[in-house]
C-alpha cells in the first residue's frame, strides 16, 4: 500500500514536471518567483541555523616577507623561532604557519572570548624578545587582525550551561504559556459577549478589536508604563511599594495587544458555528449553561485552540512589549537584539533565533496536521432565521464581571497616550504643552515610514497575488513546498528575520546592510503570506469557467491573466497594499536590526525615546503615527469609492 | 370546539391568531389553527410562505408578536425551548459532531438528570427502533445521511414529546432514500401514535405522509384539508397549481339544472356538477382539469356527444416513463394530459389531430378578480 502511494506520488510529480516543462512562460514567472523567495526568505533563514552551529574565535594573523630563498631556511631560522615564543601566549588556542616563495604567516587562533587587541599586543611583545634574532631574514612585519569561524555545536552547549541565557528561553515560553491562556480566556469572553448578548456592546467591541491594528504594538506597554511604571500615576498616587515592570507589565501588556486578534478570530468561530446546534441542545432540554459547557465550548474548542496557537506565536515573537516593560526579566525575542548590538554576538543572536523558531515550528505542526479540518461549522442546510435569544443572566454576569476590568484597562491606557502626550513630564510637572509634538526626528521618522510602508506595500501583493495565482490555478510540481516556504517568512518571528538578514547580506555577493532598500525588502517578504492568502481565497471564490471562458475565446495565457483574472483579483491586490502598508508603519521586531541612522521609522522611535525615558514624545509621536495611518486608510477608501475599486 | 379538533379528535395544539413579522416582512399573518392528537399535520408551500417560522414558534425559538400558543391546554407562548414539551427533528438534523451517536440519543434525557442506567437502556430502546443497533459508539459524520436522520429522530423521540416537529427532515436525502424514510416516517407515527407536525416544500412528499395538509402561501393559511380533498378541490388557483400539474378552462356559466350545469368556454360546452357555491346564468367560472383527467383520442374517433369533446393538436409529447405528458394546443387554449401506461394506449405523435375528452373530476372555481 505504501508503496503504491509512493509511486503515485512520484507518478503525479513527474506529469506535473512534464506538463510544466510545456509551459514556458509560467516556468519563467515560477522561476523568478522561486529564486526571489530562496534569496529573501529561505536563505537568511539557513544562514541563521548555519551561524548557530559555528563559533567564532579571535585571530591574530602575523606576516613576514623574507629574503631568505629556500623555505625549509625561512623555517629554521624564522618561523620555528616565532612559533617557539608565540606558543606560550596566554589564551591562545592554536597556531598555524603558511607560507611559500617569500609571503608567509602564522595564524594565532585565541580561545573564543579573549580580546582581540590584548592577543595583538602580547603577540608584538612576544616577538620583540627575539626581535634581533629574526631581523636580518625578515624584511617586514605586518599583523592583521581577524575572526574564524569553525563549526560547532559549542554556542549551544553556552546556552545550557549558562543560566542567562537558557532562562531567557523559558521566561519566553512561560509568557507565551501565560498570555495565550489569558487571551483566549478573555477573547472568548469578548466574542461570547459580543455575539450573544446585548447589541449595545457589539458596536463597543468591534472598535476595540480593530483600533489596535493601526497602532503601535508597544503601545500598551507604554501606557502601562504611565500608569503602574516607577513614575507612573497609579504608583505615586497611592504610593505603592513596586512597579509593574516585569512579569506583570509584559503580561499585561501582551494581553490587551492580541486580546483583539483572539477576540477576531474566536468571534468568527463562534459566528461560523451558527445556532442550529444551539436550538437542537435546547429543544433538547438543555440549559443555557450546560449549551455553553457541553456544546458550545466543545464545538468552539478546535477553532479556539487555533487562535491560541496564534497568540502564542505572537507573544513568543513580540518584540517591543517585552522591550519597554520587562524589566530585568530577559526574553528570546528581544535579548537576540542585545547579545546582537552590545556584544556583537552573532553566534549566540542566532542560537536565541532557533529556539525562537522552534516552538513557533511546533505550533505550526500541530495546526497543519492535527486541527487542520477539525474545525466544526455548520453543515449544510441554510442558516435558519432564529431570534436571537435572551443571554440567561447566570451567564451574562460572569462574563459582563470578566470583560469589564479588561475593557476599562484598555479605555485607561488610550487615555493616558493622550494625557501622556499633552503633559510635560508626567507626575513632575502635570502643566500643558504640545512641545512634545514638536519633533524633528519624529517627523522625519514618520515621513521614513510612510516611504517604506509604502514601498513594501506595492512590492508584497505583486508578488504574493502572482504566486497564489500559480499556486491555485496552475500545475507545478512540489506546489506545498513553495506554498511552504513562502508562508514560512510570516510564520517565522520577526527577530528570526531581522537576524538573518543581518547574517545573510553582509557580505558579497549580496550586501545590502545599511542600505533603506534591504529593510523594504525584509516587510515586503515578512508579510508576503497576507497578500498569498487574499489572492487565493479571492480565486478560490472565482469559477475556473470564467478563464476557461477566456481560453476557448482564443486568449492565451497572459492575456487571459492580465484582462480577465487580474481585474477580478485586483481587490487582492488592494486588500494586500493596504494590510502590508498598515502593519509596514508600526513595524518593529525584524526592521530594527537593519535600520541605518537617517534611516530610523517612526516606530522604532518611539521605543528609543521611551526607553529613554521621554515617554511624552514616545506618547505624542505614537498618536501622530495612528493619525497617519487612519488618514492614509481614510484617503484610500475615499479613493477606492471614487475609482469603485472594493478595498475593505 | 374548543377541546376537539374538526374531526373530532381531542386537540394537542392549539395556534391563536398568530402573527410574526420580520421588519416589513409578513412572515406569519394571523394565523389560528387547531391540530388533532395523534395525527401528522404537513404544513407545505413555497419557500418564504411562513411554514418553517410557525413551526418554530411552536418549538419556541421564535417568539410570535401577537397570537398565542396552546400545547395539550397549557399556554406556552412565552415558555423557553428547553422547557416546552416538544422536540424537532432539524432540517439538517444538527447531531452534534462531537458526541457519539449514543451521546446525541441520551442528551435530552441527560439534561433532564435521568439516572445514567435509565438513559442507556432508553437510548437502546431508541437505537433498536430506528434500526440502528450497534452503531451507538460511532460519531455523526461516520454515518449515511439516511443513518444520521434516524438519530435525528430518536433523539427526538428521546423525550416523549406531546408533539413531534419535522423540519424539512428529508430534504438532504436523495430521492430513493427519501421515500423510504418518509414510509418509515409514517410506520413509526402510526405504531407509537405520535402527533407530528411535518414541514417540507415538496408537495408529492406532502401529500404522501399526512393526515392532513395545512397549504400556505405568503403568511397564511390557504386551506386546510386532507390530501384528496385538496388535490381534488382546492379552494384557489395558487393551491391547485401549488399540489400539482393543472388546466385551467376559464368560462361561462349558460344553463344550470339542480345537479348540473353547462361551462361554455371557447365553443365547447362543458357539462360539470354544480359547485357548493351559488352560482347564476352568466357566473364567470374556471374548470379546474389535471391533466391525468382528460382523455385523449383520435380525431377521427367518433366521440357521440359534442358535451366536454375539445379538438386539438398536439404540439409537443413528452415520454416520461410511467406517463405520456402531452401538450396540445386547442383553440386560444393550451391544454396538459398526462396519458398514463402510454405503451398499452398508444402514442400520439407531435403534429396530430386529437380529440380531448373531459369527463371525469372537473373542480369549479370563482374567477378571481385581480
């Protein structure tokens, strides 16, 4: 039996391989398509599992030009003597001679973290002990300094073996842990609430679910920090002994940053189910309560456990929360940006990289292959018109108990931006001001944003509507592995990305570090999978008959895209411009390992200036980037209505 | 009156001046009916006709904004779906997924905190009697359709209920499967003496399974009536076209007797029995014809009378099988027949000369006024 699936396997494979062969023109389109996402995504994601396996050592290359002619000379009366004085220096680990016809050099390897300049030096002080006795063969001396990278598992065994860095990776699986647990709690809350109980919540739900995309993702974290920080108002009110840095912050923080994701997708479970089941379980005599516990929970539960594996993916791969309010507590996410930029640490960025990754791989599976068609929604049959039925009070109070403190938070914490934004210096001098508005770098930072949201946003859907095109309507062979890997630079955290561009493009033949394209580049792959996902379900909702249609009018195959699919799928296109624009302009986890000065974005701004403490200007600068953002949408739907284009 | 249905069996259900809109939709329009124990009511018309709501206002998920609703005497009007004594078979039989076939059968006995040795020997009471022994441990979706609709039905019946609500229950079967179910449907009322009331849009399924049909049509009841006495004479155009194929010969009333009365219509007379209704010279009336009741020969057949003879020909004949389905054009008329066992009477080819003999079951309606 296995066998004969394999060979159907491969039989299918090859007549994909032959019927694409035929095709020139869609191998051409694949074949770009393909070599972009190796280069972009796949690539810079290898090379972060290759730089974990190596380490690096410092190394001292010293070489000497000699007039002595035969080499075996040079060795007796140059290289042994250096070799004998310089093999007694202290931290190092190997050294190695090369030479041949009057170049040669000696490669001093030091253990792995020695300083470089103290191996330079003690190097030239060894020589200088022999100096006269070397001198009258050797005509110059020159020393360069160096790295070497050897392969290793050496940056793991680091990471078990030193408590800093292993309690980073579970400080970040406890919080993932912890967050995702209380957002589908409260998510499901939200939802339940929202769609089940008075409509007068519905309209206040839904603002709070959507307002959050156009906002920083940090800003809670910031607000926090107004509110429970060591200056906040809440701890000097009432004078409290500590602060809500730290583990309370950051989960906090997290949970109202995805509570809207959590409530969006649990909502549209809830919704997907209908109330056929509902009515049956009560006709069937069941209370209200025993609906929620023993049908609805029940039939939610696979869709409610994959908006958890979300949230977890989310809160393991967040980046700025963490950043502004975790304290001392160290997380993946963000430490791989520190041991990056304060200890040049590439090795051990990208060990934090693949531990970041590997929980978020796991989660992956197991929604691939073990939720995926285990969702219930109704089956069959039209929906039936059903009053909506009166939430027994023995269900609405709880619930109406459990979102209120939330909701309240979430309301306080857009108040103190504002309040944050318009006062001096909070809880030192509470007077007026709209100096922090007045900001040069943060406009410049907001006009950086907008250029390359814009950019990565016209890059994204092009490519990403082209490929889900291939991927739905045409014959390729191993279609799920470029599906794959495709997916793979929106699933893979944004430090992932930020680390590996950083190992991938600094050096030839591709070296694109520093430069304001690079960091286009990186959003525009990070979020391909948005404009992938909107181009196919808009095919999957197109009959293939209209092109057939167009085929058998004698359109060929670029013609039969360009004038009959594309105008359908434009709303694609436009729904993945406007989706990778917004999430471009409040971009933070994978851009700042690649930002330039004179090249900062408006939302890395904002974290640098809170982390300096000018949470005023973070504040002030945060509500300039929401306006930007909801004008920038504002302008486009108006544009949409006028050129009838359908965009939301 | 109040206790008894019209035929005389005592009353399970009673509907009172029930009316339900949806915005500016009529969906229920002062609707006051009274169901007889014991009996299985099809409530049938067209998709938007108001059926499916009435049905769940009696289930109680819709709530009716006037009218009230009595079960077995008790008002229930107000009273919650879970605490009516009723129970509905779901049009897509909404099993729940998650729970194996057994679980689904004991749920309602569960909910009503039956000892869990009570609730197994029940559910395999119920398994037995849908005929689906041995299948309790499976899941929902492990079944055929037509197994699904049977847990469908025994978790309904789970519950004793004074009255059984269909909604729609075979629409997802295929045809074959659908007329079987629906005799078993029929056997299982019959032996258990059940009140049932049956909802569906299919007219032959209708008119195959009830005691009774309830015909409606945008909100309201157009007749109430057994399946011959509406087949046979319904009270207007919409139902006589509603349960089946049907000529209309519109006409004029010239000559009556006591027991008969002559239809002119074109040039033919047509000699029927006098309707129920008052009726004068000079009544504008329409014959109401299926077509399996008009007759068809030969033209060159002497036929002896002219009395209920129309000559036509035959535009278009249609082999369906069982039936000749003929359409003749005769004078301004366009006239259906359905000739049944068409190989032992013969065919009429297209383009012939035929003459139309309507003798038998001609129903006699006013001439609406539009």
């Amino acid at each position: 039996m296995r066998g004969f699936f394999r060979n159907r396997y491969l039989q299918n494979s090859a007549d994909d391989i032959r019927h694409f062969m035929r095709n020139p023109g869609l191998m051409a389109v694949t074949a770009v398509l393909l070599v972009l996402i190796l280069i972009f995504i796949v690539y810079p994601i290898g090379s972060v599992l290759i730089k974990s396996f190596s380490v690096s050592y410092p190394t001292v290359t010293l070489r000497y030009e000699t007039s002595v002619a035969a080499s075996a000379d040079v060795d007796r009366l140059v290289t042994h003597p250096l070799l004998g004085v310089l093999k007694n220096l202290q931290g190092l680990e190997s050294a190695r001679a090369t030479g041949k016809s009057g170049s040669f050099a000696i490669h001093l390897r030091f253990q792995r973290d020695w300083d470089d300049l103290k191996g330079l030096n003690d190097t030239k002080r060894s020589i200088s002990a022999i100096q006269g006795q070397v001198d009258p063969h050797v005509r110059k001396f020159t020393y360069r300094l160096g790295k070497e990278s050897v392969n290793s598992i050496a940056s793991y065994r680091d990471f078990f073996s030193n408590s800093y860095y292993y309690r980073a990776l579970r400080n970040s699986i406890v919080l993932a842990l912890v967050s995702t647990a209380l957002v589908t709690f409260f998510a499901f809350c939200f939802a339940y609430l929202g769609l089940k109980g008075p409509d007068f919540l519905k309209g206040a739900l839904r603002v709070m679910g959507l307002i959050p995309l156009i906002a920083p993702p940090f800003i809670f974290a910031l607000a926090l920090i107004l509110i429970g920080g060591r200056m906040g108002i809440f701890t000097k009110l009432l004078h409290l002994p500590f602060n809500i840095y730290g583990w309370p912050g950051v989960i906090t923080a997290q949970v109202i940053t995805f509570l809207p994701l959590g409530y969006l997708m649990i909502e549209n479970v809830l919704r997907s189910l209908g109330t056929n089941l509902e009515d049956a379980a009560s006709d069937m005599r069941a209370s209200d309560v025993d609906i929620l516990f023993k049908i609805t929970i029940p039939l939610a539960a696979p869709g409610i456990l994959k908006a958890g594996l979300l949230v977890f993916l989310m809160s393991i791969a967040d980046f700025g929360n963490p950043m502004l309010i975790g304290g001392g507590v160290s997380f993946l996410a963000t430490d791989a940006y520190f041991l990056w930029m304060s200890e040049n640490n590439l090795e051990m960025a990208a060990v934090f990289c693949v531990f970041l990754v590997l929980p978020s791989m796991i989660m992956f599976m197991i929604h691939e292959y073990i939720l995926k068609g285990r969702v219930y929604t109704t089956i069959g049959g039209k929906p039936q018109q059903s009053e909506k039925r009166r939430m027994s009070p023995k269900i609405f109070y709880p619930m109406l108990a459990i979102v209120t403190p939330l909701s309240i938070m979430i309301v306080l914490c857009f108040g103190m931006i504002f309040i944050g934004a318009f006062t001096k210096i909070l809880m030192v001098d509470n007077s007026f001001t709209l100096e922090h508005f007045q900001s040069s770098n943060g406009f410049y930072s907001l006009v950086t944003s907008l250029k390359f949201a814009f950019s990565a946003a016209l890059i994204a859907p092009i490519i990403g509507v082209t490929l889900s095109y291939i991927l739905v309507r045409k014959r390729i062979p191993f279609k799920r592995i470029l599906e794959f890997t495709a997916l793979l630079g929106f699933a893979v955290p944004g430090t992932v990305m930020g680390v590996g561009y950083i190992i991938a493009f600094n050096a030839p033949p591709l070296k694109l570090t520093g430069t304001f394209i690079i960091m286009i580049i990186n959003e525009a792959f990070r979020n391909l999978s948005v404009s992938l996902e909107a181009g196919s379900s808009k095919l999957h909702q197109i009959d293939v008959a209209i092109e057939e249609a167009a085929v058998d009018m004698g359109a060929g195959a670029f013609a039969t895209f360009s004038q009959v699919v594309l105008p359908l799928i434009s709303s694609a296109l436009v729904a993945g411009f406007v989706y990778t624009f917004m999430v471009g302009m409040i971009a933070v986890s994978a851009v700042i390992f690649l930002i330039t000065p004179g090249n900062n974005l408006a939302s890395l701004y904002i974290l640098a200036v809170a982390e300096e403490g000018f949470l005023g200007m973070a504040c002030a600068i945060s509500i300039m980037l929401i306006v930007v953002v909801a004008a920038s949408l504002g302008t486009l739907k108006v544009i949409s209505k006028y050129t009838k284009t359908e965009v939301f | 009156m109040r206790d008894m249905a019209d035929n005389g069996s005592p009353i399970i259900l009673e509907l009172q001046n029930i009316t339900k809109r949806f915005g500016d939709l009529m969906a229920v329009n002062n609707i006051s009916y009274a169901l007889a124990r014991g009996k299985l009511v099809t409530f049938v018309g067209p998709s938007g006709c108001g059926k499916t709501t009435l049905l769940r206002i009696v289930s109680g998920f819709i709530e009716p904004d006037e009218g009230r609703v009595i079960l077995d005497g008790e008002d229930i009007t107000r009273i919650r779906p879970n605490a009516r004594d009723t129970a509905m078979v779901f049009q897509n039989y909404a099993l729940f997924p998650h729970m194996t076939v057994a679980r689904n059968i004991g749920f309602g006995l569960q909910m009503m905190k039956k000892p869990k040795n009570e609730v197994k020997n029940e559910v395999e009471r119920l398994l037995d009697l849908v005929q689906l022994s041995g299948l309790g441990e499976r899941k929902p979706h492990e079944l055929s359709g037509g197994q699904q609709q049977r847990v469908a039905l025994a978790r309904a019946l789970s519950l004793h209920p004074k009255i059984l609500l269909l909604d729609e229950p075979l629409s997802n079967l295929d045809a074959n499967l659908r007329v079987m179910m629906r005799t078993e449907i029929r056997k299982l009322q019959r032996r258990l003496d059940l009140s049932i009331i049956f909802v569906t849009h299919d007219q032959e399924e209708a008119m195959s399974i009830s005691d009774l049909l309830v015909v409606m049509d945008q909100g309201v009841v157009k007749q109430v009536g057994s399946p011959t006495e509406v087949y046979e004479q319904p009270v207007d155009d919409f139902v006589a076209n509603f349960v089946g194929h049907i000529n209309f010969f519109p006409g004029e009333v010239t000559a009556f007797g006591r027991e008969e009365l002559i239809l002119k219509i074109d040039q033919v007379d047509l000699k029927v029995q006098r309707p129920a209704f008052e009726v004068a010279p000079g009544d504008r009336l329409k014959a109401v014809v299926r077509p399996e009741s008009i007759d068809i020969v030969d033209a060159q057949t002497s036929t002896g009378a002219d009395q209920n003879v129309m000559e036509g020909q035959i535009e278009v004949a249609m082999y369906i099988g069982s039936v000749m389905r003929y359409t003749i054009t005769a004078g301004d008329q366009t006239v259906y027949v359905d000739e049944s066992d068409p190989q032992y009477q013969g065919i009429f080819q297209e383009g012939k000369a035929v003459k139309l003999i309507l003798k038998k079951r001609i129903h006699l309606l006013k001439v609406q006024e539009a």
